[in-house]
C-alpha cells in the first residue's frame, strides 16, 4: 500500500502519524509545514493526525539563507 508524498508513490503498510511519518524520512524536529488531502495541518497537531495508505500528503521544508 501507498500514499502520495509530494506528488510520488510512498510505502505505507498502516495508519500511522504525521509525527512518527516524518522521522521515517528524516524531517522529525525539523520546521516544515504539512497538508494532508489538502488540508494544512498544524505542527501542533502532528502527534495526534493519523495517515493512513491512500492519503495525500505535500511537505514542505523551511530553510533560512543569507
């Protein structure tokens, strides 16, 4: 089973949560801002929002430059 992941196929075998997706990848802790199945999510909400196979997701990571 999959989810979109900014537009391409991801593996996903069960509902899991947004915090626990974003370890998986490599984003944990780091500022990004998430909508799942077009809506945004809050960071504060993370924890608590499930993903389950079949959702839509888009990440976005923030960087600072100079």
């Amino acid at each position: 089973m999959t989810l979109q992941l900014n537009g391409q196929p991801h593996p996903l075998e069960e509902e899991t949560t947004l915090t626990a997706l974003l370890e998986s990848i490599g984003l944990a802790g780091k500022p990004v801002v998430a909508e799942l199945n077009r809506e945004a999510i809050r960071p504060a909400d993370f924890p608590t929002t499930p993903v389950k196979p079949g959702d839509q997701l888009e990440i976005v990571t923030l960087a600072a430059g100079g």
